[in-house]
C-alpha cells in the first residue's frame, strides 16, 4: 500500500520541476506554465471530493483499478499535448484521477486495529511522502535528459504496472453505506457541521498545504534564478532533502496515536517557522537550504499525519467520507497556496514570499489555539 501511494501520488507532482521547461517549450513566461501546479492540485480536490467517497458505497478495489486506469490515459494525454491549454486542461484531469492514495489510505486504517490504526497510516503515509519527494527529483532528472514529455510517458506506464500489482495484492471490501450518492454526499455536510474535530483539522490542514505547496512551487523559480541559477535536473534533487519527513512519518503516525497528538500539531508549526527562517537568510548557502527543506516536510508531517490520525477516530464507517472532506479542503489549501505563492513571487521576490508563509503559519497557530481553548471548556 505505501509503495503504490507514494508511485500515484507523483502523478501530480511530476510538473512541478518541469515548468521551467514547459515554459520554453510553448514560449511563455515561466510564471504562466507554473498554472499546471495549482491547475493539477485543484483537479485532486475536485476528485477526492467526487469520488473519494464512493468507497463507503462500492467496492474499494474495483474503484482503485478503474481510477488508476483513467489516470494512466489523462498522462499520455500530457504526454502528447501539442498547446499549453490543452496541457492545463489534462493537468486538471491528473489530478483529478489521481486520487487512489486517499482510497488506499481508509483501506488501511479499516485494516488495523486501534493500537496500530496511526502507525499504519504513518507507514503509508511515509510511502506517500518519499513519492512526492522522488517524483520531483525523478522528474527534474529525466526531464532534463529526456524531456518533459518523457516524465508523462514513464507515470503513465508505472501506473500500468500498479493495476496488476493492485490487481493480485489489494483485499477486496465490503461498503457499510446502502443509500443514494445524493445521500452519501448530502451526510458529509452533516459531518462537517456536527464535527468539531474535523473541522478544526480540515482548517489546519487547508493552511499548512498552502504553505508546502507555496513553497514547492516557488522554490523551483528561485533556484532556477541568481544566486543559484541551477538547472532542472539540479531543481529536482533538491526534492531528495525533504526524506528525512518520510522517516518521520511512522514516528509522527504512532505519536498521533497517544493522549496529547495536539502536541505534533505545535511541534509541527514551529518546525515551519524555522525553516522559513532558514529559507529567508540563507543567501546563498545550500546547506541552511537543505536544512530548511527537511525541517518544512517534517513539520509537514507532523501536522498530516496527526490530523489524518485523529479524524479517523470519528466514525470508522465513514472514513471515506471524512477523508474526503479532509483531504479536499487540504489540496483546495494546495491549490491557493501555489496560486498566491506565484503571485507573492510576482510582486516581491523571494523576500515576500517568505513574510507571506510565516504569516500563515501565524494564523494557524491562532487557530489551534481556539480551538485549544474551545476544547478545554467543553470539557
């Protein structure tokens, strides 16, 4: 299950490190081709909000093998586009069928028992992330030797490959819902309005994806550019770095676990503000970079993984349900965060890009405060 999380979820970070040459490719600004990040994002949240929650009602397996399918045309279509906004459009459709990981994830935390439930989705969650991290180096090296177009054909296949793996090793399930989709959609409103708990970590969650999706996206344009000036293939090595969050994620997933996982959540958000720190005075020196870059995954995951742990807790016939909503409003946090990081880069650089992500993460930490306090009332 971590092996096939972490190989789909690449599927929509494999444009990251190639926008740059995207951008030569189609002549546009380096700035416009960075759209197919957020457009990607934003098709993921869209998909998880469809179909995600279709596993509580069909069979799990069935719906992974066809999705993954779906996924693997959507990437030849990339890989064949002969116009950016044809690339845009099948950008959207990527993320929007590659969604599986947020079906494995459930599948797995059904699978466990409550003293495991967090260090099992850690342990996927560790795949999810060394997939993230890989895709971007795999795609800056491959694209800066073979192309971009390469990187579509490569996804493409290994999602080919995942069907029959999927195929001969995934559990089949059995749905708890019976009614209508209307009626499975119409109960997830229900849950968000009588769920303190997945409300305040859907909220946590929108604006700390906004953050590592900023800093992703933005990252690629400012070490493309003085005093670094690196190449693609150099880019995405940089996404190497970020491992040491993988590791951290069965640690974070097991912690998640105990009395007090609202502690991850601070060590989550501090570890954030470090890094931007790091990010805002390091210059030119490639060390407190790379510092930075392991600290901002780790925080990263502190904060997911937790949250992801917690909502579970929920009501275990709804986990599809609850991730939907969670995962959603993360990956529509995803998208603006790429959005707004690219126009923050637009309108100051590097500098501003940084002053706007701490005060993100200023906000988040006063709204695990309210909520913080909330809980202590009720109690």
């Amino acid at each position: 299950m971590a092996v096939c999380t972490g190989l789909i979820v690449a599927n929509i970070y494999y444009c990251q490190p190639l926008v740059i040459l995207i951008a030569h490719d189609f002549g546009i600004p380096e700035h416009v081709a960075g759209k197919i990040t957020y457009l990607t994002q934003a098709g993921y949240a869209l998909g998880l909000f469809l179909l995600v929650p279709l596993g509580d009602m069909f069979e799990r397996k069935r719906q992974i093998l066809v999705i993954t399918g779906l996924a693997a045309g959507a990437l030849i279509l990339a890989a064949v586009a002969k116009s950016f906004l044809l690339l845009q459009v099948v950008s959207f459709l990527i993320g929007a069928c590659s969604i599986v990981p947020q079906l494995i994830l459930p599948m797995a935390a059904n699978l466990s028992d409550d003293r495991n439930r967090g260090q099992n989705i850690g342990v996927v969650m560790s795949g999810l992330l060394v997939g993230i991290l890989a895709s971007r180096a795999v795609s800056g090296s491959i694209g800066f030797w073979m192309g971009w177009r390469a990187v579509y054909y490569l996804a493409a296949g290994i999602c080919v490959l995942l069907i029959l793996l999927m195929a001969a090793r995934f559990p089949k399930s059995q749905p708890a819902f019976r009614g209508s989709y209307g009626n499975l959609m119409t109960s997830m409103f229900r849950y968000i309005k009588t769920e303190s708990l997945l409300r305040e970590a859907s909220l946590i969650n929108f604006l700390a994806f906004a953050i590592i999706s900023a800093f992703w996206t933005v990252m690629v344009l400012y070490l493309a550019n003085p005093p670094y000036s690196l190449q693609t293939l150099e880019i995405g090595l940089f996404g190497i770095a970020g491992a040491a969050g993988a590791l951290a994620a069965p640690l974070v997933g097991k912690l998640s676990g105990g009395n007090n996982p609202r502690r991850n959540l601070l060590i989550g958000f501090v570890l954030q503000l470090v890094s931007i720190a790091l990010f805002y005075f390091t210059g030119a020196n490639v060390y407190l970079f790379v510092l930075g870059i392991i600290l901002i995954d780790i925080g990263q995951q502190a904060i997911h993984v937790t949250n992801q742990t917690r909502i579970y807790t929920i009501a275990p016939e709804a986990r599809n349900r609850l991730n939907t909503i969670f995962m959603s409003v993360s990956f529509i946090g995803a998208s603006i965060g790429s959005a707004l990081g690219l126009w923050l880069w637009d309108q100051g650089g590097w500098a501003l890009f940084n002053f706007g992500s701490a005060a993100i993460v200023v906000v988040n930490i006063l709204i695990y405060q309210f909520y913080k306090s909330k809980d202590k009332q009720t109690t």
